[in-house]
C-alpha cells in the first residue's frame, strides 16, 4: 500500500487503472473509492465511490461485511444514484450466499449538486463526473463558524452576553479542504464556486503518451496534454495525479508527467503511484 505526504495530508491506498482505486484520508476519516479493501481501512467510517467500475467498488462487500462480523455500526457509503438499487441487490445476495442473513449496511444514493453533512463539521458536495458511466466527483469542505465583521471589536464578555440573548454573531463559512474527482475526462470547475480552492485536488491522468489520446476520448479519462490548462484554473497548494493507465511503469509516469507539465506546476503536483 501507498502512502503519500502532501504538507499535512497523508492519502493512502492505491490507484491503477482498472485493476483497483482507493484512497484514505485518515485526518477527515474518509475513503476515496474502494476498488479493494484493505484490513486497515474496515475503521474508516465514510465511504465515496464515484462510480461503478469494478476496480472503483469491488471492495465494498469487503468493507461491509467485515464491519458487520466485528459487531461495528454500519459505515456510511456513498454511491451514485444510478446504481444505487443494484449495488443493494448484489450486496444482499453475497451476504445471503456468505451467511444467510443480511449484513445490516448503510448505502446512501447522491446525485449532483447534493451536499451531504458528515461527521460534526464536514460537507461532502456531489459534483458532476464526465465519464462512460454515470459518476460523481466529490468536494469535502470544513463548516466554520466565524464571528461577523460588525462584532469583531467586542470583548468576550459582550459577545458572549449577546449569545445569552439569541444574537446570530457568527456566520457559517465553509472551507474546501479536498476534491476527489474519480474517473472523468474533465473538471467541472464551474459545478462548485469552491471547487477551484481546494487545497487539495486528487485528479485522474489516465493516458499520457500521443498514440493514447483516442483511447483518452473513447474511454472518458483525461490525458496529460488537457492538464496544464485545467491547471491554470484551480488554486489548489497540493495536485495529487492518480488512476494511470497500468501500461505505464512508474519510472516512466514520473518522466513523462514532469516533461510535459510546465515547470512552474512541479512543485504542487504529486504522484499516487
Ligand atoms: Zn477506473
Ligand atoms: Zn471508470
């Protein structure tokens, strides 16, 4: 298994095309897409898959049922609507077959343009994918409460006597903290106004060489040349490229990325490889 340091975020998990992608954010106790389930990952408790792709959910029965065996609560795992009765038929057939019972899951459907709280001051906003099949990217924001300007020059003895008197001194802000996009031949930088400030982006580059571009088009997945403009649109301190195409060695993903990225992109871009 992986694991990659970006400032103060650690993803780990693993991503190639099609053979399997899941990443965990620890800090934000979430998972990115569960193409396998490692042991390790059965305590996180929130799951987002972007679409069904095998190497994207074929973890998912994994996850569930070895939380179930534990006597754990049921994880909360997000899937995109359009596959959402199926998931659930598939799922209560494996644990009919695995042990005759139901493994009491928790599966939620989401669709763009939802945004789902999680965890005590998470939002997870559904934007749109771009794919061959129906998918979902994801932002995960942080929901801060920050005193209004008009309050700003009162001591703590006022502000908090005008709590005690039901005054609204704070406002609610949100934070984007990290954007997964899952399998897409683009960015949907205007689906959300905080997309293109996320701090972290965990963006796919499937194809890069020139005699793959078609196969980029056919297949929906982004190829290294469309990079370096949606680049210049986002702000983000961390770029981390995953989901490369398994005919690349790993020696040659990291020449051929850094070739043909402007310089000036070098020091933000990581490789989940
Ligand atoms: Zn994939
Ligand atoms: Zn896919």
């Amino acid at each position: 298994m992986l694991t990659l340091k970006c400032g103060n975020w650690i993803l780990e998990g693993k991503s190639s095309s099609a053979v399997a992608t899941y990443i965990r954010v620890k800090q934000l106790d979430l998972i990115f897409d569960l193409g396998r389930c490692p042991m390790r990952f059965i305590g996180t408790n929130h799951v987002f898959i972007s679409h069904f792709h095998l190497d994207h959910y074929f973890g998912l029965p994994i996850y569930i049922s070895q939380r179930w065996l534990a006597g754990m609560p049921p994880g909360n795992v997000y899937v995109p609507s359009s596959g959402f009765k199926q998931i659930k038929q598939i799922l209560d057939r494996i644990s009919a077959l695995d042990t005759g019972r139901s493994w009491g899951y928790q599966i939620n459907p989401v669709a763009a343009g939802d945004s789902i709280p999680f965890r005590q001051n998470l939002i997870a906003h559904i934007l749109p994918g771009n794919h061959s099949v129906p998918a979902v990217s994801y932002l995960i924001c942080e929901v801060r409460n920050k005193l209004k300007p008009e309050y700003r020059h009162l001591s703590g003895k006022e502000l908090v006597a005008l709590k005690d008197s039901d005054v609204e001194i704070t406002n609610e802000v949100q934070l984007p903290l990290v954007a997964y996009l899952g399998d897409t031949r683009g960015i949907a930088i205007d689906a959300h106004p905080l997309l293109r400030k996320c701090k972290l982006l965990i963006c796919e580059c499937t194809f890069l060489t020139p005699e793959h571009r078609e196969r980029a088009k056919r297949t929906k997945h982004l190829h290294i040349d469309m990079l370096p403009k949606l680049l210049e649109q986002l702000e983000s301190e961390h770029i981390v490229l995953n989901h490369f195409s398994r005919r690349y060695t790993p020696e040659f993903i990291r020449e051929e990325v850094y070739k043909r990225l402007p310089t000036s992109e070098h020091p933000r871009v990581h490789l989940f490889i």
